[in-house]
C-alpha cells in the first residue's frame, strides 16, 4: 500500500496503475473478492484511459476471478480467458501459471470439471516449459479437490495429488499453499471417517499463521478445527 500512496501522491499513472494491479493481486492470493474487485477496477480506468494494454489485461483477469461470485463462474472464465488470449497475444508470459489456475479454479466452481482439468494441464505444462513454478503446489491441490469430488473410486488419486502440493509447498517455504492443500486433504480425511488425522493436518499448518487470522483460509482451517467430529 506505501508504493500505491506514492504513485498517486506523484500523480504519475504508470507507477499507480502497475501498483494496483500488484495490490489486487496480493488480495487475490489473500481470497479478498472485494479488494480485489476496488482494485481491479481502479486499475482497468486508469489503463483505459492511459492506453497500458498489458496492465489492462492483466487487471481484467484479476476483475474476472472477483466477480465470479456475482456474474456466475462460467461467465467469469469466459471473461478471464479473453483477457488472457489479449495478454499472450501481446508476448507476455509472466504468471502465465496462475493466471490459467485462476481460469481452472473458476471453470471447477462453475461445474464445467472437463475444462478445469484442461486448464491445468496446460498451466502445468506452462510451469514446466518456463520454470515458473512458485504455484505448482497450488495445481496439485486443486487437481486432487477435483478428484475427491468425483467419488470415493477417485480418493486414492486425490491423495496422491495432495501429497505432492503439501510436499512442494513444503519445500518452497509457501505457507498458504500449504495451509489450503491441508484443509482439502482434510476434507477428504474426513470423508474417509478419519477424524483425528484430518485435524492434526489442518492445525499444523494452521499453528504456523502469525498473522492474517482474518483471511478466508485461515478462518475456513480455524472452523474445521473447530468443527474435529463434524
């Protein structure tokens, strides 16, 4: 928020607009529809009206994702998707991953699993041709909530999918990533009749939080907790 105060004390429209892009992008991993929305939205003016194509495909993805709720997830993955063929077409590949895993997430939420999966395949294939790899735990999270939803023929495969994100998110020190694959893995635990387990997941990554105990994940890990025989 300091450099956001600063480009617009400047008054200089560049600094302001790639500020908050990055500010929406931080609520974004926070699961802050609103914010990111407000920032979003401020972002797409000022890049319409200054011309910053890039900034305004980029703000146009991060828009999409914080409405779904409202405009309806298919709706927001064929928005998201848009922007995103005008920010390829433009050459740009950075957070290409996450942005084909917001459009993935979206594409789940709205029921279409076919697509989502595609979506992930491609984004994992989008990590490993350009090494961008920070949200490869994420991938394989969403990929086993796709798979446990499917049924219990599908709970092996899940399990193994949530392994591989807790391990990655793990190894990258990405505490969040490692929060949100285990309050699913729990869920399936939980599905399986394994209480105990499912518990000692969440509040393991849970216990590690020193801040932002107000933010959907941690509030979603704190009500499993809570919730240990539910």
């Amino acid at each position: 928020m300091a450099a956001l105060d600063l480009a617009r004390h400047q008054r200089h429209p560049h600094s302001e607009v790639l500020a908050r892009v990055f500010v929406a992008w931080v609520h974004q991993y926070r699961r802050e529809r609103d914010a990111v929305r407000e920032h979003a939205e401020a972002a797409l003016h000022l890049a319409g009206t200054h011309r910053f194509v890039f900034w305004e495909a980029m703000a146009r993805m991060l828009l999409a994702w914080a409405c779904a709720a409202d405009t309806g997830y298919i709706q927001a993955a064929t928005e998201l998707h848009q922007a995103l063929m005008t920010y390829q077409r433009m050459g740009a590949r950075l957070a290409r991953t996450y942005f084909l895993l917001l459009l993935a997430e979206c594409y789940v939420q709205g029921g279409d699993r076919d697509q989502g999966m595609q979506m992930l395949d491609e984004a994992q294939a989008a990590a490993e041709a350009s090494g961008e790899a920070f949200c490869t735990p994420e991938l394989y999270r969403l990929r086993g909530d796709m798979l446990r939803q499917l049924g219990h023929t599908h709970h092996d495969a899940a399990a193994v999918q949530f392994r591989q994100a807790l391990q990655l998110a793990r190894q990258q020190r990405t505490r969040l990533w490692e929060l949100r694959t285990a309050i699913s893995w729990s869920r399936l635990l939980r599905q399986q009749g394994q209480h105990d387990d499912a518990h000692a997941l969440v509040a393991q990554a849970y216990q590690q939080a020193t801040e932002g105990f107000d933010t959907p994940d941690l509030q979603e890990a704190g009500a499993l907790m809570m919730a240990r025989h539910v």
